[in-house]
C-alpha cells in the first residue's frame, strides 16, 4: 500500500522544487493518489484470503465483512473511472476516495485479522 502512493508523494515533492509550483489543497493531492485504486487492490486482496478461509470453516462475521469489501470494491470500480475527468471537482473526489480509502483499510485489515485468527485456531 505504502509502495502505491509513493507516486503521488514524489511528484508533490518534485514539484515543490519547480518555479510557479501550485501548492494544492490537502484535498486536491489527495485525489491525485488514486486512492479508488489502491481501495480496489486492498479489497480484492481480501476477498482471495477471505474465500480461501470461508472454505475451510464457517464464520458468519467473515462473511458479513466479505460482503461489506465486495460492497466497497463494487463502489471502488464505479467512481474510479470519472476520477481522472477535467470536469471533475478534486476536492470531492479527494474527499470520496478517502473516505472510500479508509473503509477499505479497516474492512480489510478486519477480514484478514479474521482470517489470521481462524486459521490460528484450527492449527
């Protein structure tokens, strides 16, 4: 994850060193990260280790949070193509991703903590 948006943290440090750099607001840089991206990695990352450890045991709280990243990946997939657009506002599709970001983040760390868990337990 921390590899996806050093991209983003270059360009705004390369461009602090150029004449006439425009200083973006917080979110303006946030939704040049591509965070609906990232969200999307994160996300499918889950699934796979989530279906992989459904199949051996039955959790209806891994299912429920299963549910919930399909749910963030399928809203991932919708905003992100119109993220790039000029007629775009940046701050809202700043904001939108970042929140989108942080859902992904704790849906999926939750999934994978379950999966770590359960897969502890059995052994």
């Amino acid at each position: 994850m921390i590899f996806a948006l050093l991209p983003t943290v270059g360009q705004y440090l390369n461009g602090r060193q150029t004449v006439g750099f425009h200083q973006p607001s917080f979110m303006e840089w946030v939704s040049k990260a591509q965070l609906y991206i990232v969200s999307m990695g994160l996300t499918v990352t889950a699934l796979g280790e989530a279906l992989l450890q459904l199949r051996k045991m039955q959790s209806f709280k891994l299912l429920l949070v299963t549910i919930l990243n399909v749910l963030i990946l399928s809203i991932a997939t919708f905003l992100a193509p119109n993220a790039d657009s000029e007629s775009t506002i940046k701050a809202v599709v700043g904001e939108q991703s970042l929140w989108l970001f942080g859902g992904a983040l704790l849906a999926s760390g939750c999934s994978t903590w379950m999966c770590a868990t359960g897969a502890g337990e059995r052994e």
